[in-house]
C-alpha cells in the first residue's frame, strides 16, 4: 500500500509541474509572442534551490518539521525566483522589446545557458532530493 501511495503522489507532483510548466510556457507566448527558453532554467534553479534550502533549513534553524522545513523552502525558493525574474526583465528583455523576435529568442536562449551553468556552480552537479516525508 505505501508503494501504491508513494507512487501516486509521485504521479501527482510530476503532473502538477507538468502543467504549471506548460501553463507558464502558453503565457508568455501569449502575452510577448516569443517563445521562453529560459523558461526550464528557471524551473531548474527554483527546484534546486528548494531542494537544497529544504536540506539546509533544518541544519541553520535548529528544527526537525519535515512540513516546515519544505514550506520555508518554498517560500524562499519563490521569492528568490521572482526577484531573479524582474532582474532579468529589466536587465535583459525590457531594452529587447521594440526589436524582432529573433533577438529575444536569442536573449531568452542565453539566459538558458547562463542559468544552466549558474546552477550547476552554484548547487553542484549531485542529484538532490526533497523529503516530504513518504515513507521509502
């Protein structure tokens, strides 16, 4: 039975990433009429640092609340990304906005790069998992 639950919150999950993805990629298009490659990144950098805070959080606070431990990390994970996302609009896509769309499709591909390898300097190449307290 908790394989069976296991793997159905697992199914879930996956889903739910899945189509805020989706949803995220259908958005911008919409709203800008290019296509977001930088839009993975960001999901890869918003993961791993949620990962690694839900790690660390416990560690720096003193505390043993799997629930909390990942809702803090959430929250920070969060306010960390939207932060980062109105820095590279104002930086990068706002000077690009009167120009084809080739540019912004280059610019959005090499903030893709840039986040790819941020990440991996920033949070190592392992692979992180986060506990959310289903047993193994």
């Amino acid at each position: 039975m908790s394989y069976f639950l296991e793997t159905l919150f697992g199914g879930l999950m996956s889903g739910m990433m899945y189509a805020l993805i989706g949803l995220g990629f259908v958005l911008i298009f919409k709203a800008s009429g290019v296509f977001n490659f930088a839009q993975g990144a960001m999901v890869l950098v918003a993961a791993l640092s949620m990962a690694r805070f839900s790690a660390w959080l416990p560690q720096w606070l003193g505390f043993e609340s799997l629930i909390l431990a990942n809702i803090l990390a959430f929250i920070i994970s969060a306010i960390l990304m939207v932060i980062f996302a109105i820095a590279v609009e104002r930086l990068v896509l706002r000077h690009l906005v009167n120009q084809e769309a080739t540019a912004l499709l280059m610019a959005t591909l090499g903030i893709s790069y840039f986040l790819d390898g941020f990440g991996q300097t920033l949070f190592g190449s392992a692979m992180y998992t986060i506990d959310v307290g289903m047993p193994k």
